[in-house]
C-alpha cells in the first residue's frame, strides 16, 4: 500500500519544485486540510454507534457542533480542543446518569 501510494503522489510533489504553478491552485490548496478533517469528523459525529444517531446520547455530535462554534467565533485551535473535548466529558458524564 506504501508502495501505492507513493507512486501516485511522489511524480505531482517532485514537479511541484520545477513547474510554476498558477497562484489559484496555491489559493485552493489551502482548503485541502479543513475538508480532510471534515470528511474524517463528519460520520463519526452522526454515526458514532454504525447508524444514524441524532439523539441527546449523542456525545460525540452536541461536543463537535460546540467545537466548531467555538472555532467560528474564536479562530483559537487550543481553545477550540479544549472546549470540544471538555464538552465531550461531561456531555457523556450528563448523559450517562439520564
């Protein structure tokens, strides 16, 4: 799989170097990071059991919807982690004892 993988990213990174690329593709790759983790955060927010899971049990879902309000309002990443992950405890403590 290494193998793979290397092969099929390895020739764009060493062409990177030697051809100009255009200052849009810059501009878009930047978005790259925030999409990956989005696709990565997503399914595990509103499936985190294998199924579709909007409930108040949902710890995972009501601590990511506060990370990323935190996140919007204070673009602080250490903030955002600890007020997510914060959340997440006690949300499954809270929701534990229902």
């Amino acid at each position: 799989m290494m193998g793979v993988t290397l092969l099929t990213r390895y020739p764009l990174l060493a062409l990177t170097g030697r051809i100009a690329l255009p200052q849009r593709v810059f501009a878009a790759l930047r978005f790259v990071p925030v999409a990956v983790l989005t696709a990565i955060c997503t399914p595990a927010m509103f499936t985190p059991s294998g199924e579709f899971t909007f409930a108040l049990e949902n710890a995972y879902l009501w601590a990511g919807l506060l990370a990323v309000a935190v996140a919007w309002l204070s673009r602080n990443l250490l903030l955002t982690i600890v007020a997510g992950m914060a959340f997440f405890f006690v949300w499954r403590w809270v929701a534990g004892g229902l």
